[in-house]
C-alpha cells in the first residue's frame, strides 16, 4: 500500500494530471496544511524501531509527532540523577528526518511517576526536583519541540480541593504554586516552544465536564492575569461514540473561543474515539467513529486558535483503547486499520480538515 502511494506520488510529477493523487486521497498532513494547520500523532516508541509500515504510514500522515509514553518522568527519569534520553532522541531524530515537527508529553503529571519518586521527593526539595527535571528534559530539547505539555490533568472537581484542582503530589508538596514554577522554569529552559495546558474530559454537556470546563477556564484566567508564561491549551479529546448524544457543537465553541480570548493557542491533543459501546457491525462502528470524529472536527477548526490536530495514536494495530470492548472485537478507533488501510474515520478527519478557512 505504502509503495503504491510512494509510486503514485512521485509518478504525479510527470504524469499527466489524469493520473495525479486526487486530492481528497492526499495525507492528513497535507489536508492540514493546505489550511495552515499541522496533522500529527503519539507516536509508540517500540513500533517505529521495529514495524517498517508503521514508521512509513507514520512519515507519510503525520507532520507533527508526540511521543505517547517515553517522555513522562518514569522513563526519562528513571533514577533521582540520572535522566534517560535514548528513546526520546531515536523519535527526535525520526521527526527531523521526516521533517515531521515534535511536541513534548508531559512535564509535570500525577501518573508516571518513577518508583524512587515517592521515597526521594519531600516538601523541602520539590522544587528542586521540579525545577531540574523541567530544565533538564526542556533544556536537552531546545529549539527542536513546537510545543510542549508543560502541566498535564491538573484540574479534577471531584477531589474537593480549592479552585478545581487535582490533588496530586505536586499539590501536596508545594501547594497550587507548583503550576507557576512548572511554567516559570518552563520558560526559562526553552523560550521558543509554545508551553501548555493538557487536560480531558471538557468535550460533553454535562454537569461534570461543564464543572471541569468552568475550572480549567479559571485556571488559565488565574495563570494569563498572574502574568504566568503560558501559550497553549492542548484539548486531549478523548471521545466516545457513547457519549455523542452529549455532544453539542456550540458547548465546545463556546469553550474554544473562551480559551482563544486569553490570546492561547490551541491543539487538539490526544483524539481519538472509543468504540467500546458499539455494536460489532464494522461497518456501522466505522460510520459511527467517523460520524464522531467529524463533527466534533469541524466545530473545533471553526475556531482560528486551533492549530493542530493530532490523534493519540494512528492506526488500530498500536492504541491504549485495544481490548476493551466485552465482545474481545479488535477496536476501531483511529484513522488507520490495523493494516494502515483508511477508514472511514481517516476520510472524516480529512473532510473537517478541510472545513477550515
Ligand atoms: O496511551 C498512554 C498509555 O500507553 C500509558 O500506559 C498511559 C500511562 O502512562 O498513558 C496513556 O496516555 C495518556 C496521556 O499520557 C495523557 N492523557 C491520557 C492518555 C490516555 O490514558
């Protein structure tokens, strides 16, 4: 499939135009960027050492690369004084050959952390910890990330804790501080890379997302009138075909512009669409992935401050969404089957890429 694309893309240069790639047929990367925007994925570290397709489908989709897992502290960090950045340069140096852009995931989080971290870190050297962490993983990554994921899910109603926040060990160590210093240290190791703000579960009308969507707007409002160098919102958009008839076009508007109006860029993050609920039916799972993946697109390219779009993973064969529905049926919920063959999910993302003016 990849060979035949290669032969039909470097034949279009000579054939005539009878013969070109159509449009509609051409990469995401490309749909994305004939609109100003970039098109990328969480790249798996192991499957693009080791699965030729993969990193071909990989090159040839994607103009921007997240690495999923090996940039979060339990594997660049693997021992108090000793960092780790093997698997993170082998995706930097794929993206540079590919002149695939990168962004970095995460800086600051409550999941991954290193087994030595709970045993190390007390409130007397947190920020210490922190603040190296940040300058050494940003600092060793200047001026090759687009962007980075400076706090990642800090915001969690629920837990009862003022403003919103998560109670994390960050929270509990040096208290809702530990945003400002994340971003100040953020700043001061790469001032180029847009620094943001990633969290999930802003995407449906209900009374639980409409909290977090309320929280996580005070809290950037909070971050911009402090003066805090914060550029980005990364919307990660980890969708349902469950949840669909939640879903309402001018709610995530609404959101996006409020967002936009505290001068933030913003990147669709981390999407993809569970298929956990629907039925087997393929075809009707695919149309219905598709039919997510559409709307939800055009509504959020509506809003100029959106610059990327990237899917938390690319094809079906490599997804943290594998095996969970009740029937043991392999998930369909990326762009590309398990075979790199479009689906109709990758038709849906293509045509709402082209929504945007
Ligand atoms: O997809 C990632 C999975 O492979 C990891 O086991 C998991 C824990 O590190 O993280 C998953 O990615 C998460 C991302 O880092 C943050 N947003 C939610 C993603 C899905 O859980």
């Amino acid at each position: 499939m990849i060979a035949r694309r290669a032969f039909l893309q470097s034949a279009a240069c000579l054939a005539p135009a009878a013969f070109r790639l159509s449009a509609a047929e051409e990469p995401l990367r490309v749909h994305a960027a004939a609109h100003g925007l970039l098109y990328g994925a969480a790249a798996n570290y192991r499957a693009l050492q080791n699965d030729s397709d993969y990193s071909a489908h990989f090159a040839e989709e994607c103009n921007l690369l997240v690495p999923e897992n090996v940039l979060k502290w339990s594997t660049v960090h693997p021992e108090p004084q000793r960092f780790d950045f093997v698997p993170g340069d082998f995706l930097a140096r794929f993206g540079a050959g590919h002149e695939i852009q990168m962004r970095g995931h995460t800086l600051v989080w409550h999941e991954q952390l290193p087994r030595w971290f709970a045993e190390t870190v007390t409130k007397e050297n947190a920020r210490e910890y922190l603040e190296t962490h940040i300058h050494t993983v940003m600092g060793h990554y200047q001026g090759r990330m687009h962007s980075w994921d400076v706090v990642n899910e800090a915001i969690h109603p629920p837990d009862g804790c003022d403003d919103g926040l998560r109670k994390t060990p960050w929270l509990e160590l040096l208290g809702p501080e530990y945003l400002e210093i994340a971003y100040t240290a953020a700043a001061a190791a790469d001032g180029h890379a847009l620094a943001g703000y990633n969290d999930y579960g802003l995407d449906y009308q209900t009374p639980e997302q409409e909290a977090k969507r309320m929280a996580v707007l005070a809290l950037l409002r909070r971050l911009k009138k402090q003066k805090i160098p914060i550029q980005a919102f990364g919307m990660q958009a980890h969708l349902s075909a469950a949840q669909q008839k939640n879903f309402q076009p001018q709610v995530l508007r609404r959101f996006l512009g409020e967002i936009a109006g505290l001068g933030l860029k913003i990147l669709i993050t981390e999407m993809d669409v569970s298929d956990a609920d629907l039925p087997a039916d393929t075809e009707a799972r695919d149309r219905a992935v598709a039919e997510v993946y559409e709307r939800y697109l055009t509504a959020a390219l509506a809003e100029p401050a959106v610059v990327a779009v990237l899917t938390w993973g690319l094809t079906d064969k490599y997804t943290w969404l594998a095996h969970r529905r009740a029937d043991a049926a392999p998930a369909r919920v990326l762009p590309l089957d398990v075979e790199f063959q479009r689906k109709p999910a990758w038709y849906a993302i293509a045509k709402a890429l082209d929504t945007r003016r």
